[in-house]
C-alpha cells in the first residue's frame, strides 16, 4: 500500500507500538557443598526440595564408629529453606574429599535367555549409577522379595515383557528399599532394544554420556554419544549389540534372541567412598575440617562456576566456608563473581561462638559490592531429623532472597519484618543489642537481630564495599545484575547485524518498555537510554562498534526513619 498521498485524500497509516518485551530468563540460585549422594563435581540443576532429596539425598550416620548420630549437611538444610520460601531452581555441585574415592555402582548379572551368556558370564549391557559413594550399593538380588541392605538412598533394576519375537523389554528402576509385593518404581523404559540402528536402542533412550571435570581447561568433558534422560543410571556398556535384529522377512534372528535379557530383578554395588571418621558437623565445624572436607576440595568446582556461559545463577553461597578459615576459597569466590557480574555472594565471616568484634575485623578485609556478610549463626529445628541444630547464617539467607524475589522483586531490600523474617530459626548465637547492631552495620555485616513479639529478623542490607555509594546496598547491586542480565540478553542478539538505525530501533524497542515496567514496579526512579548518531559517530561505525549508554537513578530503601514529636503549648497554631 503506498505510504505517501500523491493526490488529495486521506492516508491511514499504522504504527504498532505493541511489540511484545522478550522477558529475561529467569535463574535462581547456586549452592556448593558436600551432600549425602549424587553425581561427584557436576552441577545438576534442581527444581523443588523433593527433586534434591531424591537426587542428592537428606541425612547419613556419621563415620566415626563411636558416633551413630544422624546429620544432615548444610547444603539440604539450605536448599530446603531456599525451595521452601519460594525458590524456583537451584544449581547445586556436590564436593567430596579427596583423600577418598568416590565412584559409581554398577548393575549387577543380567540373564539371558536360551544360547546366551552362562552364569556368571557379561550382561548383555551394563548400568551405572551417576551418584557415587558406598551408600548407592543396594543388595544381593532378591529371593524373598526383598533387599535388606537396600535403603531409599539407592536403587535396583528390573526387567519384564522380554520379548525375543520383538527383541524388546522394559526396564524398570526401583527404590531399594522396596519389595516384589509393594514395588515403588522410580522410572520405567518400555520397548528397549540391543539394536543400535533402531530407534529404541537402550543406549539411545535413557542415555550414555558421562561427564567428569578436566582441572586444565577448566570444564566439564562429556564422553558418550547418547543424552541422558534418566535421573538415576545410564548405560555404561552394551556387550551384546543386535544389529538388524530382523531379518528381510521380518523374523527375528537367532543368533541374535539369546542375547536379550530376560525378566528378572537385581542390584547395584562395587561403588566405593564413604564419609570419613572425626566428620565435624554444625557449630564444631573448624578449619580443615568442615563437614569432612578442607577448603581446597572446593577449589575445582569453585573454578568451574566462574563459567557464566555455561552455568547461570544470581545469588551464590557456599554453607560451611566462612571467611576466618578459609581465606583463599572465598578471595577466589569474590573475584570469580565480580569477573561474572550476574550474581551476588552471600558469605559467613567466622565460625561459632565469635565475638562482634572478630566479626567485624574480618569483614573489614573485604571490599566488594558483589558480596554480603550476615551474622550471628542460627538454631533451627533440621526439617530432617527434627534435630535443634547451629548453622552459618548464609544457610538460612538463601530463602530470605528467594522469599524476597517471590513476593516483591529482586530490587527490594531482602530485610527487615516485611521480607526479612526467619520464622524457622529459634533462636541466634548471640542476641544483639542496639549497639552491637550499630557496630556491625558500620562495618559491612547485616545484623540478625531479635525483636519481642517479632521474633528473628534480617535487620540490614549492606554488601561489603567499603565506599559509600549506591552499590554498598545489596537492593542497588541486585537491581543492576538484573537489568545487565536482561540488557545484555537483548544485546546479545544484535552481535553480527548491521550497525543501522534499524538496529539501534530494534534494540531501544525492547529496552525502553522493560525499564519503564522496573520503573513502575519501585526499581529505578528515572532512567535514559542512548542508542543514537551522537554516541554513534561513523568513526565509531566504522571499528564495528555499536555504543549504547544507560543511565539509572536506582531507588534507595528507607533505613533510618527519624520521627520527630514536637509537644506545643495550648492554643498554639500547627505549622503548614
């Protein structure tokens, strides 16, 4: 249709100014730290609390053989209060020691039928468990119905509806702690095949890939040609390929039927790695020893996580590193984040049983706006064990964000009665008075305070900058982690177009509208982006180069609240 009038006439013309904002790809949170079970040094991404027991577990029994106390790990205490105050995804890495081998376990014998492998021979494939450690070793192969070793915690197979006309069967995956009378069957895989040209090759269906990290280049290294779609095994071998299974008849062959499996249930074993004797938990935790593991067996992972293509979250903790003893894992954390500049540390500045001066000292070594500090530690009651038990504050803050986010937006302080509350925690290590309070918010540390009627409440919201400015509060550095995260998604797919005016429209569409809504929800106060000739010169243009400029006023939050009641005479007049 023509846009101009040649002749006199009426012209309507449309202008859509409705495109829609892409929305920002939402990421939560990210957690290392030992856990009682699951894969060893593989970030593994968990949507509900139910989903991290199953993966990584709850509770374990200690080592020690004077000790038979039942614990659970920060990391399960954190995750749960994350997911339980509205967490959405945790990115969670599990560490071990490294003076213990972890490995998987393994299927045990699978039988065939007639003309397969004798007793004792190879299976006709091999099944692996991703969690490592002993607590994956289930049983021996039932003869009552049951596993008397076998515990939630780890697994067993099955396999019904063998068919050698077919060459398919089903593969089932049981808890094991079941029985033959009440199965609880975790995942079931119908119409496998040994057949690695069909569709339903077992390798192909339930996945093959195994991935472990490579400490000189700094990544995960995936071997395996299959995705896996389990969340319990993978195929680790298939010894007994059936290639063609039919014949141009379509009849199976025989040399191929004997080597399906047939129906028939077993376990899993051979894995090794244990929990070691002398384990300190909760408020004994001390340096070399936190939970079992020294500071350095968080040094890959830590490493790892500084990958922001690969792995996104906005807020990192790590229950169990404090600052006093472990240093050099958390100077690493710090710069790693800072280099990322899409997520916030939360970090525990010393161990039980600190004074407010110590703590203090030790914030004052740090100076960062993508790290905040809260003290004193907590007694919670374990979701687990029922257990009253002292654990980091970082363990209980988590959900304090999660909350925060849930209800409000990451912009608003995660503070004070409103969004700030603990209703978990019974009572803090050491219950502050206004002073010590004042004390520790002039020095970087976000006070845990306790009010009568109130109960424990997150009284403070400052990140560890030393300068003062807009960034020495945690709302300010999460509001613009926000905003790069969405900003620079949009710029990310104008890399490679033409450096036009239809580019910068393109790119000023999306943003204006997305800063105008963080402006209507109470983020930014006013706000001007710049995308145009005057910081587009063709000088400019011409080093491939496109500038935007963004300038925010970022709202603050009401921290001090001054009241002033003034008393006047009788008959005196209120001023305007």
């Amino acid at each position: 249709m023509a846009e101009t009038l040649i002749s006199p006439g009426v012209l309507a013309r449309e202008n859509d100014s409705s495109f829609v904002s892409k929305r920002p790809v939402v990421v939560g949170a990210a957690i290392i730290g030992p856990t009682v079970k699951g894969p060893v040094e593989v970030p593994t991404v968990v949507t509900t609390y139910s989903q991290f027991k199953t993966l990584f577990g709850a509770t374990l029994i200690s080592g020690s053989s004077t000790d038979s106390q039942t614990y659970s790990y920060f990391t399960s205490i954190a995750a749960y209060n994350y997911f339980i105050n509205g967490g959405t995804s945790l990115l969670v890495t599990r560490v071990v020691s490294s003076s213990v081998n972890y490995t998987a376990a393994t299927s045990s014998l699978i039988q065939t039928g007639s003309g397969g492998p004798t007793s004792g021979g190879p299976s006709p494939f091999i099944l692996s468990t991703f969690s490592k450690g002993t607590i994956m070793n289930s049983a021996s192969p039932e003869s009552s119905g049951s596993l008397a070793s076998g515990s939630s915690d780890n697994v067993r197979w099955q396999i019904t509806n063998a068919n050698s006309g077919s060459g398919t069967f089903n593969l089932l995956i049981r808890r094991g702690d079941d029985n033959v009378l009440t199965p609880i069957i975790l995942e079931t895989w119908t119409g496998l095949s040994l057949d690695p040209l069909s569709s339903n090759y077992i390798s192909r269906v339930i996945g093959d890939q195994v991935q472990n990290y490579n400490p000189t280049n700094v990544q995960m290294e995936i071997s395996g040609s299959y995705a896996n779609r389990s969340n319990y095994v993978f195929v680790k071998q298939v010894n007994f390929s059936t290639p063609n299974f039919f014949d141009n008849n379509g009849i199976a062959k025989n040399i191929y039927t004997g080597s399906l499996p047939v129906a028939s249930s077993g376990s899993f074993g051979g894995a090794a790695g244990t929990i070691k004797g002398g384990t300190k938990f909760y408020q004994d935790i001390v340096a070399l020893n936190t939970q079992g593991l020294e500071g350095a067996n968080y040094d890959n992972m830590i490493n790892l996580l500084s990958n922001k293509d690969d792995y996104q979250f906005n807020v990192l903790l790590t229950p169990g590193l404090y600052d006093a003893d472990y240093a050099s894992q958390i100077s690493s954390i710090i710069t790693n984040t800072q280099n990322r500049g899409d997520n916030i540390f939360i970090l525990d500045p010393v161990k039980y049983n600190s004074t407010v001066s110590t703590v203090v000292s030790q914030a004052a070594s740090r100076n960062t706006s993508y790290a905040a500090e809260y003290w004193p530690w907590c007694q919670i009651i374990d979701p687990e064990t029922g257990n009253i038990v002292w654990v980091p504050a970082s363990t209980v803050i988590a959900g304090v964000y999660a909350y925060n986010d849930s209800v409000s937006e990451p912009w608003f302080a995660p503070a004070g009665i409103n969004r700030g509350g603990l209703s978990q925690v019974v009572r803090v290590e050491q219950k502050l008075s206004q002073a010590s309070r004042d004390t520790l918010y002039t020095g970087k540390v976000n006070p845990i305070a306790t009010f009568p009627g109130t109960g424990v409440v997150v009284y403070g919201q400052k990140t560890l900058q030393t300068r003062a400015s807009a960034l020495d509060r945690v709302n300010v550095r999460r509001l613009l982690i926000a905003l790069k995260s969405y900003i620079s998604q949009v710029a990310n797919n104008l890399v490679f177009e033409q450096n036009t005016i239809a580019t910068r429209n393109q790119f000023l569409s999306q943003v204006n509208p997305y800063l105008t809504s963080v402006q209507q929800r109470q983020g930014l106060y006013a706000y001007k982006v710049i995308m145009d000739d005057s910081n587009n010169t063709p000088d400019i243009i011409d080093r491939n180069e496109l500038i935007g400029q963004i300038y925010l006023q970022p709202t603050k939050t009401a921290e001090f609240i001054y009241l002033d009641f003034n008393v006047t005479p009788t008959g005196a007049t209120f001023p305007a």
